[in-house]
C-alpha cells in the first residue's frame, strides 16, 4: 500500500511505498524527462501534466508540482501510476544512477580529514533528518572553513529550506567542528 505525507513544500508530496528503491543513504533527483533516462517510473510520471520534479529516496519518492495542479487531481494519478509499476513488476530505476547530480568541488589534502568528518555528520545526523521531510542534502564541497550543500527532493524551493540550512544544519555542523565559518547553499 502507498501512503502519502505532507511536506513543508506544499508543492511536494512523499509517496512511502514500502519497498527499497535505491539503498540506503541514496537518492536521486529529476527535472525532465530526458534527465530520467534510467527511471522508467519518473519518465512515466513526467507525462503527468503538472509533474516538475521526481526525487526518489530509499524507500520513497517525492513528486513535486507546479501550481497548475492541484493535489486533489495529481496525488490519485500519481498512486495510480506507481501501483502499475509495482503490480507488474516494472522496473522504477534500471540501473545504477548518479547519484549526487552534480561533482564535487575540488578538495585540496590538507581538507580530507574535515571533509570525510562533515560527510560522516551528514550521512549519520542530518541525512535521515531530511529523507523523513521528503528530501535529501548533498555534499557539494569545503573551502575556507565554509561547507557547500544541495537541498533535494521536497527540500529543493522550499521556504524553510534557507532555515534548515543555516539554523540546523550549520548549527550540528558547528557542534562537531567549532572552527567552521558558514554553511552555504549551493543551486544547480
């Protein structure tokens, strides 16, 4: 069965389905049709009028809509469509996508040690903190005492978002690393 959950994007909503679709600590995000060349459940639901944005995290996925829709129309196409997948054994990823969506910056040796620690943070605080709001943050990179992240899923154009980022995350980062000077939010 496919239960949805609201999201502090109310222009996202998750769909649990109860079943893994990528690992654990995976996710991967979608903006068009063409960019979900290895999903063939986001490519079915970009033909949904109103789709914008597919985010498929560990066991769930976040549609994200654009406000020519609502959710009363979009959310029983969306089930319907998922359902289809899973009754008929389709395939919703083929292979193994990239999964960040964008490289890293370039990190310099005397970095390394930090950065594995803030990866380390993310993976074990922050990460599950953000799949539970339908989204993810992705390490982008580290320079100067400042950290680079990306926001996904329901987290990407949401309000709260900028808040999350400064007031959350940097806030445990800071716990852990005393000398970090900033948390900055990176777009792609």
């Amino acid at each position: 069965m496919i239960h949805t959950e609201e999201t502090p994007n109310l222009n996202a909503l998750k769909f649990i389905l109860g079943r893994t679709i990528l690992q654990e600590q995976q996710a991967i995000e979608f903006t068009d049709k063409e960019s979900a060349a290895c999903a063939p459940l986001a490519q079915s639901l970009f033909d949904i009028e109103g789709v914008q944005r597919i985010f498929f995290g560990s066991d769930f996925l976040v549609v994200t809509k654009d406000n020519s829709v609502d959710w009363k129309t979009l959310k029983g196409l969306v089930v319907s469509m998922v359902m289809e997948f899973i009754l008929m054994h389709k395939t919703m990823i083929k292979m193994d996508p990239v999964l960040s969506g964008a490289s890293e910056m370039e990190i310099g040796v005397e970095d390394q040690e930090i950065v594995e620690k803030i990866k380390d943070i993310l993976d074990d605080e922050i990460r599950p903190a953000v799949a539970r709001d339908g989204g993810d943050i992705i390490f982008h990179g580290y320079k100067d005492g400042s950290v680079y992240l990306r926001m996904q899923g329901a987290c990407q154009g949401c309000p709260s978002s900028a808040l999350t980022l400064k007031h959350g995350v940097e806030t445990i980062l800071r716990r852990h690393l005393p000398d970090l000077v900033s948390v900055e939010k990176v777009d792609f």
